[in-house]
C-alpha cells in the first residue's frame, strides 16, 4: 500500500506545475489503475484483520470517505491531498495562538491587526518592513487621508514614492 500510495505521489510531481488538463490525463492514465486497484485491496485487508483493531477502524474510516479521497482524478486543478493549503493556513493558526499571550485584548486586537498586514504584504510580494517604514514616513509627511487606498500594501511597488 505504501508503494502505491509512494507511486501517486510520484506521478503527482511529474505534472506539478503543469496545466489542468494535462494533470488530469495523466492521473487517468497512470493513477487510475493504482486507485482502480487500492479499493478492493483495503477490502480484501478488512477481512483478514479483527474487526474491532485500529487498523480496522482505519480502513474502514478510508472506504467511508473514497469519492473525496479520489476526486483529485477527475479534476486536474485539485491537488492529491490538503497540503498545500494546510502550508498556506499555518502560519495564521500559529499567529492565533500567539495572540493568547498578548496580554489583553487590545494587545491582541493589535497583534491580529499587525498579522493581517505582514500577511497582506507577503501576498502582494512586498518587504513588510519596507511597507511599514515608507508608509508611516508617508503618514508623517501628511499623506492625504482622501487617498489612503495608495499606501495598501498591494499598491505599494507601483508608487515610487513609496517603494523608493
């Protein structure tokens, strides 16, 4: 089974990256046969194992949830399994929990205000120390409140007042 599911993975590098449609016929040329033959093997395991075992509650908890486990071969944008969104998640899990400690509420209400904007900066590509220096440079030299759509970190590379 580790092969298999070793063999999945590895078809999965080959079209990382690729559009969805050649992902897609490659997960049904090469993954399909190795899903086709996975299902009747977890049964088959089933009923040579105790039926109360952990493993047992395994496959079962896997047969339960097959069509989500196998929908990544009928479309091409899916990814074979969650980690990549779970990498992207990470880092705002672990910002909450490090505004428990931040002492009171308005302590976490900043840390979560500050979180939001490193995070926004990472998305549109820009140095959030950069950001947060030229924007309060920009505050300082009485930046115009009608135009405070500019000093967002995402319009922050397209002024070179700012970026400079």
């Amino acid at each position: 089974m580790l092969r298999q599911i070793t063999l999945l993975y590895q078809i999965e590098k080959s079209v990382r990256g690729k559009e969805a449609s050649a992902r897609l016929a490659a997960r049904r040329e090469h993954a399909a046969p190795i899903i086709a033959a996975l299902k009747p093997w977890l049964e088959a395991q089933l009923s040579r194992i105790p039926q109360k075992s952990q493993l047992a509650e395994d496959i079962r908890y896997t047969l339960g949830h097959w069509p989500g486990l196998i929908r990544f071969q009928d479309d091409g944008t899916l990814e074979l399994d969650t980690n990549p969104v779970e990498n992207q998640i990470r880092p705002i899990a672990l910002t909450r929990k490090n505004a428990l400690f931040a002492g009171n509420e308005i302590g976490a209400e900043n840390w979560a205000m500050l979180a939001s904007l490193v995070a926004t900066c990472k998305m549109s590509d820009v140095n959030p120390v950069d950001y947060l220096a030229a924007t309060l440079r920009a505050i300082l030299d009485g930046h115009p409140q009608s135009a405070i759509e500019d000093l967002m970190p995402w319009r922050f590379n397209q002024l070179p007042s700012l970026a400079a």
